[in-house]
C-alpha cells in the first residue's frame, strides 16, 4: 500500500519547497525567480536556510517531505 506524504500546499509553501529544491551538492541555494529573495527570507526566519545561504538540515528534512 503506498502512503502519501505530499499534501496540499498553500502557494506560499509551494514557493518555499521550489526555492528549498534549488541547492547544490554542498547545500548552497541559488536564486532562479525575482521573488525568490521574499521566500528566502522566510526559509531564514524559519531556519530552513543559514544566514550563509546554506540549506539548513531542518531545511533539508522539510524539502524531502514535501518534494
């Protein structure tokens, strides 16, 4: 039986899940969209993202859930 763990997101989680799928190997994120600097801000505040750019592990764990 499969489980479903990806539920409906809101567009401003959708948002974050897009910017928290644009890292490197070494976890560095890189800005594709204008809007991205809004979505990193609250990745930050949400300490999904380091103040250098990084994705954090709780980051990681939440990209992974919702991806």
């Amino acid at each position: 039986m499969a489980t479903i763990t990806n539920i409906k997101l809101d567009a401003s989680e959708r948002a974050l899940v897009r910017l928290l799928s644009q890292h490197y190997g070494d976890r560095s994120l890189y800005l594709s969209h204008p809007r991205d600097h809004l979505v990193l801000r609250d990745a930050m505040e949400r300490g999904f993202v380091s103040s250098d750019g990084e994705l954090t592990p709780a980051g990681y764990a939440y990209w992974q859930r919702h991806e």
